[in-house]
C-alpha cells in the first residue's frame, strides 16, 4: 500500500495526444508532496490545465499542512 494520496480532482494530459499524464499526491505520513510526469520526462500544458495543476498543488499544500502541524498544547 502506498502512503501517496493522489489528487483525484486533477485530471491533466499532454496537450500533444501522447498520453502523458500528470499527478500531485501528498505522502500521508510526512505530509510531502510529489509531483509527477508519468510516461515521459516532460509535458506540455495548455492555460486551463495549468491552472488545474496549481489548484492541485494547494490542495496538496493544505493537506501537507494538516499532516505536519504541531498537535495543540492543552
């Protein structure tokens, strides 16, 4: 099982037509966030879709964010 929780809202292709794909999950156990290209090293976006990948990267944060704070003094 992986720790890696994908975006599920993002759903960003190649403007090319070669199937590469895009993917931002965030590790539930430390709160890192991992960007990936998959099937390539590279990826051409089109505006829509990288201002679809931004939102997912403040998802990412915000959950990263929750995972990593400090538990409340009581």
């Amino acid at each position: 099982m992986s720790a890696y929780s994908s975006d599920q809202d993002l759903n960003v292709h190649d403007i090319t037509g070669n199937g590469t794909e895009l993917d931002v999950a965030t590790n539930l156990l430390n709160g890192d966030i991992r960007l990936s290209i998959l099937w390539t090293q590279e990826i051409l976006l089109s505006a829509d879709a990288a201002d679809q990948v931004a939102d997912a990267l403040r998802r990412a944060a915000t959950q990263s964010r929750s995972i990593t704070a400090a538990p409340s003094a009581d």
